[in-house]
C-alpha cells in the first residue's frame, strides 16, 4: 500500500508537470487569427494577440490534461515498478 501511495504522489507531481510544460505547446487550429492557444492534447492557455488584453485559463480543460497526464504517468510508472520487481523474482 506505500508503494502505490508513494506512486500516485509521483503521479500528481509529474501530471502536474508535465501539464504546466504543455501549456508551452502551441496548438492554435489553421487559419485562427487573434489568439493563441496552448496546451496538449487540450488548449487550456488563451493568448489574445492586442496589446493590453489579459490571457485567460480554461480550468476545464486545465483540469482533463492534469488528469490525462495523472493517470499516464501513474500507469507508466506503476508497470515499470512492477516489470523490476518481477524481474527481481520477488
């Protein structure tokens, strides 16, 4: 049970991560003009391209890529744990 508490805590700090980074992503659709978007796979991260306008978050959209990025790195992470423990024979 520590070993799986210790994993999703892992899980949550590089989600976390790794979500913050992907909002350096462009991934403004083709022929949109007026703002950029960032985030992957979902935009979450507004950019209004007129001088003075503010950015704006999507905690929605925000909040699905932390948890896409939660559960992915907690599956990854929890077969690489359990392929070395295996593999150890224990």
């Amino acid at each position: 049970m520590q070993r799986r508490f210790l994993l999703a805590i892992f899980a949550v700090l590089v989600g976390l991560a790794v979500t913050l980074v992907t909002g350096l992503v462009d991934v403004t659709p083709a022929g949109l003009t007026g703002a950029v978007w960032y985030g992957l796979p979902l935009a979450w991260f507004y950019v209004i391209v007129y001088p003075g306008s503010p950015w704006m978050i999507n905690w929605m959209n925000f909040a699905g890529d932390l948890l896409l990025w939660i559960i992915l790195c907690f599956t990854i992470s929890f077969l690489a744990f359990r392929k070395a423990t295996l593999s150890k024979g224990q």
